[in-house]
C-alpha cells in the first residue's frame, strides 16, 4: 500500500494504472483482514481505497475510539497515524461523524505538534494542514511530494527517478502547449482592441494542469485554456464594460450564432464575437475529424447559456435589483463556468466522452452541481468586498443576508457549511456506479479542486495571481526538477 500511494502522490500512476487497479482490487477484497492494523496502515487503506471509488466502511475507525467515543490518547501521541486519519477524513461522506469528528481531532492534534516534529515530517503536516490532499490540484501535490519523498531514508531510488524524468519530460510538453496558445492570444490582440479584459493566458493554461496533465490529454488542455481565456474576457465585457444595450445585442448575436450579424453589433465587441464563433468553429473542425462533430454542438450550447446568464447578472447589477436567493443560484450557478468547463474539458476526452456524456452532462448530474456549488460560494466569498465596493448589490451573500435577516458572518458561516456538504456530495458519489466513464467524472472534481486552490483561504487567485497561483506556475511551468 506504501508503495501506492508513493506512486500516485508522485504523480507517475498514469503509467501503472493496470497493476494498480488489480491490487486495490485484491486490498479491498481483503479489507476484513485489517482489525490488527495500526492507525497509520488502517487509514492508508481505507484513504486508497475510496479514492479507488470502492466504499469502505468508516466503521474500521471505531477501534480507535474509547468507552466514551472519543479517540483515545495513543492516536494523538502517533503523529504519522494522525496525519493519515485526516487525510482519510477528506473522503468522507454526509453522515459519517466519526470522519468528521476524525477530522476535527487530527487538526487541532497536528496544529498543535507540528514544531515537536522532525523537519521534513513537519514539512509534512504543515503542507497538509494549508493543502487537503483531497482538495489538492494533483499537479501540484506531486511536485510537492517529490520533495519530500527525496528526504524520505525509506524512498525506492528508482520510482524517485522515474518521477523525476516524468514530472521534466511533461513540463517541456506543457510549455510548448503554453507557448501554441500564448501564439493564438497574441494574435488575437484582445490587449490592444479590448484594454479593459484581463490579460491572464498564463492563468488559464494552468487550469488545464489541474484538469488533466497526461500527455494523451493535449489537444485537451489546449481547448481548455483558449476556452477559459474566452470566458474571461466575455466575463470582463458583461461585468464592468458592456451597456445594457449593448450586450443585449452581443447576447441576441449569439443566440443567433452567425457571422453575418456581426456588423450589428459595436466596434469592440466585432473581434469578441468573431474569436468567439471562430473558436467553436476550430472545435467542431477537430472534432468532426474524431467522428465526434455533435461534441461541438453540445460545447457551444453550453456557451450560449452562459452569455444568456451573463446578461442576467448585467441587467441586474444596472438596475440595482436583489434577487432570491434560489433566483440567485440558478443563473450564478451557470455564470460559475463550470458547466462550460466540464463541456470543454469533454472535448479533450474523446475516447470516453461520448454522445451519452453529453446528455448526462446536460441533466446537470449531482457530481456536477456539486462543483457548481462549491465554485459559486467559494467565489462569493472571496469576492463579496470588491462586489460591493463596486456597487453589485445582486451578489449571493447579500441574496442571502436579505432573505434569512442574518448578518454577513452567518451567511459567510453558511456558506462555508455548504461548501463542505457538497465536497461530501462529490466524494459519494465518485464511489457510485455511474452510466459515464469514471474519468470523465473525476475531471468535475478536479475542477472543484481548481477552485480551492484558487480561492485558498476565499481570496480571488485568479484576479490576483500573485496571491497563490504564481507560485504553483514557476514550479510546475518554469522550473525542472534537479534529477
């Protein structure tokens, strides 16, 4: 098990899916053998297991529990066994307390002994207690790990290597991706023709490293970054430049999805709307060479929803109205991009998605709304201050706030509550059988481990990289491993 989960944290289990998979497989058959385990070997199987999808019971914990349900004293003097109970925590699902009591427990435990520890073991615990392992971008997490692994005395000096060479080799693919899409934003010249856009391409091909970062996963990250560097501009027009007529214009015209209205529309929005029906126009292209040409369909009506909930929120913020909060969540729920996303993020998945994914897309399956949920309110709160500096009286705290007669701290609290139920609602069902390929499902939860990762600590990563995404760039885009 060890060697496992040494393999995915260091990011190289891509290449021993097979192998992998048949010994969870076997390790999970077992799971009844494990009543004389220690905490630490206990927790390692029960956290590989679920992230195999395979529903182990939380109840293998209570032994660790006393005659008055609390965890008994030797868990908080075992150290390594803690950190691997709150990081099996993270999976857990609605009404498992003892996971939530479990994750509690290590936290307060590992705050505290975190400076009695040996250095790299420290390391250890300090990085998971600001990083959920769950929550963790992969990417990330496995450059992390290979530093740590190296100053492990136990390390197998060949999987080390092996990472080491992998973790290299993909960064040279992806900074040629990152140089391809930076070529298509430089031409596209948005700088100059649409000064008020954020200039963020680098920020948007690092969202497809934390979607999927396989090298059969190009074309992938590639539709993905121009795709969220599309969102981000339509999302500057709609929020702080466009008139209300003027992008009731832009939102007929792409309803309409034809070139020939684009003289309809004003001067700086004609490139807008061109890139953007070009874009789509070079995804059905490639898809249609795949076989797949309705993938593109399916992509650009999602899209379409999202300009329509765009100009929603416009119109609101321009006439001061303050919605309900469900009113709220239905049109926010599609202006999280997540629905355009997830369908972008399909486009790079042709082998698995499949008209069928599609559909189930477009039922807005719990797995997804769940990630809605988790980057509609995450982005509410590290947001709300700027919002309401600038005037947006139609923002979900205030929506909230209105309608329950609370303060902004209960709302912020509630928030925060249902963030933490939706990350459950993702874990469950990860563990279900589902009509679509796993992996299709398991690209929505790495787009909810995007937003917290983003949004760490609720502030806006995205608008102001500096905070937390720079750092995570220069490791996994500028600087190679020493090997």
């Amino acid at each position: 098990m060890c060697l496992i989960d040494a393999v995915q944290r260091l990011g190289v289990a891509s290449h021993f899916e097979k192998e992998i998979d048949a010994q969870l497989e076997q390790i999970f058959a077992g799971e009844s053998a494990n009543t004389d385990y220690d905490l630490y070997t206990v927790a390692l199987h029960f956290r590989l297991c679920r992230q195999r999808g395979y529903n182990v019971s939380c109840s293998t914990f209570e032994k660790f529990k006393d005659s008055s349900g609390k965890f008994k004293p030797a868990v908080a003097s075992d150290p390594r066994g803690m950190l691997a109970l709150y990081e099996a925590s993270q999976l857990r699902v609605k009404g498992e307390d003892i996971l939530d009591e479990a994750l509690e427990f290590t936290t307060t435990h590992l705050e505290s002994c975190e400076l009695d520890l040996n250095p790299n073991f420290a390391n250890q615990v300090k990085h998971a207690l600001y990083q959920q392992l769950r929550k963790g971008i992969p990417r990330v997490e496995a450059r992390h790990f290979l530093s740590v692994y190296e100053d492990d005395k136990s390390k197998n000096e060949s999987l080390l290597k092996l990472a080491k060479l992998d973790f290299n080799f993909l960064q040279l693919l992806h900074k040629k991706e990152l140089c391809e899409v930076s070529r298509w934003w430089k031409d596209l010249d948005f700088v100059s023709k649409l000064p008020y856009a954020r200039d963020r391409m680098v920020e948007c091909y690092f969202w497809t490293l934390g979607l999927y970062s396989e090298p059969r996963y190009s074309l992938g990250r590639i539709i993905v970054a121009k795709t969220v560097a599309m969102i981000s501009v339509l999302d500057d027009t709609y929020d702080a430049y466009g008139t209300v007529e003027e992008l009731q214009l832009f939102t007929d015209s792409v309803e309409r999805w034809d070139i020939s209205v684009i003289n309809q529309l004003p001067e700086y929005m004609k490139p807008l709307y061109a890139a953007l029906l070009g874009l789509y126009d070079g995804f059905e292209e490639e898809m249609t060479k795949q076989g797949k040409s309705y993938a593109a369909c399916y992509a650009r009506e999602h899209m379409k929803d999202l300009v329509k909930a765009y100009n929603t929120e416009a119109k609101w913020f321009l006439a001061g109205y303050l919605p309900r909060f469900d009113e709220y969540m239905d049109i926010a729920s599609v202006t999280s991009t997540n629905f355009v996303l997830a369908s972008a993020c399909f486009l790079g998945m042709a082998e698995v998605a499949t008209k069928e994914a599609y559909d189930w897309l477009r039922t807005k399956p719990k797995s997804l709304m769940a990630c809605v949920t988790i980057g509609r309110l995450v982005d509410d709160i590290a947001t709300y201050e700027v919002e309401k500096e600038r005037g947006q009286l139609a923002t979900g705290i205030e929506c909230y706030m209105k309608e329950h007669d609370v303060s902004k701290e209960e709302a912020i609290s509630e928030f925060k509550t249902r963030i933490e139920d939706a990350w459950k609602d993702l874990n469950e069902e990860l563990m279900k059988p589902t009509s679509v390929s796993k992996h299709l499902v398991i690209r929505i939860m790495n787009l909810a481990r995007l937003l917290d990762v983003t949004y760490k600590n609720f502030d806006d990563g995205y608008t102001h990289p500096e905070k937390v995404l720079k750092a995570h760039v220069l490791k996994l885009l500028v600087n190679p491993v020493d090997v």
